[in-house]
C-alpha cells in the first residue's frame, strides 16, 4: 500500500448539481448501494481487512515492513478525547476540531482533496503535505488548505464518523470536518488573476449563474483547465462567450442566459486546475 493517497479517479461534476462528483475519465463510475439491502459497513471493514492482509503478505515476502504510515499520538485531544491530539506525516499536526463544510456550496478547505477506501489521519496528513490545514470528512474524504474561517467552528459531536482505515479515529461526519493544523506553517500563495486576453475573447467580468440553470449552456470539464484551454475549446465550437467554474469547468454560448448578472470579482477566486501549483 502507498503511503500517500492517489487523487480520485471520479472527478467529473454531475451536470444537475456541479458540488457532487459523478464519475470520471476512463470507465470511473461514481457508485452508491442501497444500504436496505447492503451492509455498507461490513463491505468497508472488508476493504480495509484486505488491503491490511495484502500489506502484511508484501511486507513478510521481502522481510521489510512496507506500507506502514506514521503513528498518532496515543493521548486523545482535549477538544475530544475520541480523536488523537496529534498525527504524525511529513510534519506534525495538531487537532483544531469540528468544523462546518460547504456552507452555501463552499468547500471550508478548498485547495486540494481527494477520497479513498483507505482513508486514515496518517494517510490524509501525508497528502495535504505543505498545507496549513487538513481535515476527513464521510470516513473517507480528505481536503487540503492554507486557509480555515474560524466562524465555521462547530460542535464535537457533530464529527463521529470513524475513519475507513483508521481504527480509533474519527474523519468527520455529513458536511463536517474533522481539521488538523500543521505544526510548520505555509505562506499561502497570492490569489490568483484574471487573465485579461486569451485569443479572441476578453475578460469581461464575474458573473452569477442564470436564474434557472446555467450562465452557460455548453460544457467541458477536465483536470488540465485553464483560460486558454477553455478559450480554445469555445472557439472552435464557434461561440461568442467562454467561461470557467469550479477551477475545471468550462462553459460556452452565444448569450448569457437570463438573470446572469455581473458581481465582485472576487466572487471568482477558484485557481483553474490546469494552473495548480
């Protein structure tokens, strides 16, 4: 087993709700299970035994322990006594608490994240490396950030979701994360800028969505966006107006729909995924 978790293969917006995941690239499908008729629970503890085993199995074969991550502390929080004061990646981090998530649609950690089966605080630690902030949430998601508003702080008892992979753990709840704050703290990078011209089309502005559906109504997404990607693919369909969302979308039309307005630019703030640093 890796030590760091590899980014989530389902990374396609679903077209009627662009904040829930819907697939991606190469056959990736976004599954769920009816949990009346599906022990959800046990198919998790599963997962997990089967990626311990096949550890153990690798690790006895080369006569090296391979796989194994960084401990915890042994001593809980004092914000909760259920969750380790400190986890160990790359560098130290120290448990901050409960916090709410996508408040208005808006992630609370918004830089980076991905989700997995074998998720653990060891394992979330070691991929938000660098960031200031990390924190679980559902057992299995993971986000990274440099950034936490400190408004969002909610209750204790709001993050009782266990850790897929991570016994004597919690990795928040439904919209709750469980953050940890890097003990080395990280300038963040400057916000990112408008791009002023790409081809043919300006910058005009930050616009709302439309009343009832898209600004937009055409689309592309994919993990290598940027202006001058989305400029290009707008152009070659032959439409008057290009525009980016959710830092991998990209939309194109000949008019905005009704009720698009135009709103403070820093409503637009999300760095294309195809300029991460």
């Amino acid at each position: 087993m890796n030590d760091t978790l590899a980014p989530s293969p389902c990374t396609f917006s679903c077209s009627g709700d662009t904040t829930e995941s819907c697939g991606g690239d190469g056959g990736y499908g976004s599954m769920y299970a009816d949990v009346s008729k599906f022990n959800i629970n046990a198919f998790y503890a599963q997962v997990a035994a089967l990626a311990s085993s096949s550890t153990s199995t690798s690790s006895t074969a080369t006569g090296t322990a391979t796989g194994t991550l960084p401990t915890t502390s042994s001593t809980g929080s004092p914000l909760n006594p259920n969750q380790p004061a400190t986890v160990q990646g790359t560098t130290a981090w120290n448990y901050v608490g409960c916090w709410k998530d996508n408040v208005g649609n808006v992630r609370s950690l918004v830089d980076k994240n991905t989700a997995s089966d074998l998720m653990s605080l060891e394992s979330c630690a070691q991929y938000c490396a660098g960031f200031n902030f990390f924190g679980t949430e559902y057992g299995r998601e993971c986000y990274c950030g440099y950034r936490l508003d400190t408004a969002l702080r909610t209750a204790e008892v709001d993050c009782a979701t266990p850790c897929i992979n991570g016994p004597g753990q919690l990795c928040g709840g439904g919209a709750r994360l469980s953050v940890f704050n890097n003990t080395i703290y990280t300038a963040p990078p400057a916000l990112p800028s408008h791009v002023a011209r790409s081809g043919n089309y300006s910058w005009l502005g930050c616009y709302t969505e439309a009343t009832t559906g898209k600004a937009l109504p055409v689309n592309t997404a994919n993990d290598n966006m940027s202006v001058d990607t989305c400029a290009a693919y707008c152009n070659t369909k032959g439409y008057k107006y290009a525009g980016l969302e959710y830092s991998r979308e990209c939309y194109c039309g000949n008019a905005l729909a009704a009720g698009a307005n135009l709103t403070a630019t820093t409503e637009c703030k999300g760095l294309c995924k195809g300029k991460s640093p």
